[in-house]
C-alpha cells in the first residue's frame, strides 16, 4: 500500500473507532429510555465490546503479520461497518449487546492494522510524522464526538450514531481489498494456546476492572500466568521480545490517569459546581485542542531530544495536569488543567506509540501495534476503576503518582537518535558512533 493511502486508511480507521466510543456515551440514556432497558444492560454494551477488544487485539495484530495488514485491515472495517449498522437496526438491547460484542471483534482485527501498515509503508525515521497525524486525528475526533452525538441523538435519535461509521468503514474497507499484500518470504507462525490464554488473561482484567469483580481478576492472574509459562516453553512464542515494553507500560499509565481524572473531573463539574453538559464541555475543550495541538509538536522533539526526555516531561506535564484540576475551582484554573492534560497527554501518546512501532520488527509489527491498542484499552478501565473505588478520597492524588510512575518508566526508554550527519562527523574526527552518542 502506497504511504498517502496508508496513512489515510489508518487514520480513518483510527477516528472510527475513537468516534464510536466517544458517541455511543452521549447516546446511551436516550437507548437505555427508548429500548426499555435496564442500567445493567446498557452498560453491557460498552462492558462486551472492551472485553472482545482487549481479548483479541494481540492475536489478530499477528494475523496481520501472517495473513497482511492491508487484508485485516479491510476486514476489520467492513465488519466494523456491518456492525454498526445491525446496531442501527436493532429491535432490542439484547441485539445491541450481541452486535456490540461481535463489533469489538471487527475493531480488534482493524486497530493493530492501522499501525501495522504505518510501519510497513514507512521507513522507521519517517515514521514520526505518520503517528503524529493519526494522534491528532484522534484527539480532533475527541473534541467533536460529544457534539456530533448530542447533534444526532437531538435529531435523527440514537440509531443514527451507529449509522455514521457505515459509509466510511465501506469506503475504505473496499479500498484496502482493492490493492495487493506484499509477498511475505517467510510466514509467521501463529500461538494458537497462546492466543487463547492471553485473551482469557487480559478480557478477565478488563471485565474486573470495568465491573470490580475480584473473582474475574483472580481469574486474570492465574491464566496470565498460564500465559507467561506457555510463553515461555513454546517455539514460537505470541509475543516477541524485541516489543519495546516500558513504552507500554508508560502508555498504560498515561491513558489512566487521564481516564481516571475525567472520570472524576465529570463529576465534579457537573455535582460539585454545578455546571449543565455544555458548560462543562467548553472547559474541558482546551484539553483535546493542546492533544491536536501537541501531536505534530512531539514529532519534532522527538527528532530534536529524543523519546526519553520527551516522554518524561510529558508525563511531568500530565501529572501537574491532574494535580490542578485537584485543587480547582473556577474557570481559569480547570482550563488550564484540562489544558496541560491534553498538552501532556497527546505528546506522550506520540513518543511512546513511535518507540513501540519503530522498535518493532516488521515481522512483529502487527504484535506491536495490538500490543499498543491494548495498553490504550487496559490503561483507561484502570484509571476509571481506581477514580470509582477512590471518589472523594484522594482519587486524583493517587492518579497524579500513577503518572509520575509513568514519567519514571519513560527515563529507560530510547535517548536521541545519532543522525547519518552526526555519526559521518564523528567518524572523519576519528571517533565512533558509540563516542558520538555520548
């Protein structure tokens, strides 16, 4: 697939998904009203679609790498697509929760495809530029999901939020069938027992999380490690080592404390002070514009400082984020709060996905970015589950030092780069690249 072409499918599919989460919660009291349903049963259909999700993003990030990521990716899209329109269509909640769970299935397949072909169509120092843009996609779509939401659910109802990813998800996923997968010279093999075990693993931690269920999570601990002793013993294990895992705990710790603080930050705007919705939309809105903001901007620290000392200040940034919206109260103290959220938020987003994607094998590329999807998933059931269990007593404290964590887990990641120039240099002054980096 040509770069233009991949870096448009990958956006696409990225925004997609993102814009369906963002809409189905502005859509979901008026579901639960006009569908008869219980609260229970409306939270199943974000509850099945994240343990689907969480369950099956590795295993079909490698698929990508066996079968192509162009091929998964269309797949994903056009079921993705189908999905959402059965949704549209559903005569009850138990249809929409069925068709919730199969669309996480589709968005499993797609999510690793959408970095899985950056990563094939880019050469690893170009690929900066192609995940900043995706990560502002991602934040625009944050911004206006609310809006859109509120637009559809005010007039056409909630069916027609589930009716808005139809036409792209054909579109693109046509035209991704439309082109040739590369030749791959030596198939990857695929861990079956390890697929499984993983998605035990990490579908139990997710219902946990999301649902407080400790049985769940002792289920999660045991087949976890089933998962790392099978890992261990097999030929060819489901995740390869050269997968950058302290930019996944980073992004894990990132995408919680950020989940976390809006979790409690609704609350607060909406309880406490006393705000309506669109009083309390307009002061988070500094958070997605400085996340569209920081995204191109991290693409040049990156290349001027490198992911280390770029990653960790974003955290610091972040955790200073969260501790303001701690202690605020008025207009100019929660904006500037949201701000620096989205500020550290969208260039930590961009430092730690590039070390995960550039870092990868192309081989492996689709393990990596199922790897980076499931951090992305895992982190914001953590962040809403200890802001739930910590609700007025300390939540966004506790929040803040899981961030801080994250700044420390960023300080062994990659340093800066040695450009081609820097190291010819050093070679005509008779030193060598390692002396250069120094």
């Amino acid at each position: 697939m040509k770069p233009g072409l991949a870096l448009a499918s990958s956006v696409v599919g990225a925004v997609i998904v993102a814009l369906d989460g963002t809409v189905l919660t502005i859509a979901q009291p008026t579901l639960q009203r006009d569908l008869g349903a219980s609260f229970a049963q409306v939270q199943w259909t974000s509850t099945g679609y994240l343990i689907a999700v969480a369950g099956l993003l590795v295993f079909a990030g490698r698929l990508g790498d066996r079968y192509g990521h162009r091929r998964l990716y269309a797949i994903g899209m056009l079921g993705f697509g189908a999905a959402s329109a059965g949704i549209g269509l559903a005569p009850g909640i138990g249809w929409v929760v069925g068709l919730r769970v199969v669309q996480g299935v589709f968005g499993a397949l797609l999510q690793p495809a959408t970095l899985g072909m950056l990563r094939a169509a880019y050469p690893p120092d170009r690929l900066r530029t192609p995940i900043a843009v995706r990560t502002a996609a991602i934040g625009v779509s944050a911004a206006v999901g609310p809006l859109v939401g509120g637009v559809l659910v005010a007039g056409p109802g909630w069916r027609a939020v589930f009716f808005l990813n139809v036409v792209p998800a054909l579109v693109f996923g046509l035209l991704a069938l439309a082109g040739r997968e590369p030749v791959r010279a030596a198939p990857v093999r695929l861990d079956v027992p390890g697929a499984v075990l993983l998605a035990v693993t990490l579908g139990c931690l997710v219902h946990a999380l999301v649902s407080l269920r400790w049985l769940a999570l002792a289920a999660s601990v045991v087949a976890g490690a089933a998962f790392l002793r099978h890992e261990r013993r097999t030929a060819s294990p489901l995740l390869p080592r050269a997968v950058a895992g302290p930019a996944l705990g980073v992004l894990v710790a990132a995408s919680a404390a950020l989940s976390g603080t809006l979790f409690v930050s609704t609350y607060t705007l909406q309880y406490t002070l006393g705000l309506d919705p669109l009083q309390s939309a307009l002061r988070c809105l500094p958070l997605a514009v400085l996340m569209v903001g920081a995204a191109p901007l991290c693409a040049v620290l990156l290349r001027r400082v490198g992911a280390r000392r770029t990653a960790v200040t974003a955290m610091a940034v972040l955790a200073a984020g969260v501790l303001t919206l701690d202690r605020a109260a008025g207009t100019l103290a929660l904006c500037a709060g949201f701000a620096l959220l989205g500020a550290g938020f969208g260039t930590v987003m961009v430092a730690a996905t590039h070390v995960v994607v550039r870092h990868s094998p192309v081989e492996s590329a689709g393990v990596a970015g199922g790897l980076q999807q499931t951090a992305m998933n895992v982190g914001p059931a953590l962040g809403v589950a200890v802001a739930t269990l910590l609700m007025g007593h300390g939540a966004l404290v506790v929040l803040a030092v899981v961030a801080v964590a994250g700044a420390a887990a960023s300080g062994v990641l990659p340093g800066r780069p040695v450009s081609a120039t820097s190291a010819d240099h050093g070679r005509a002054q008779g030193r060598s690249p390692v002396a250069e980096r120094r």
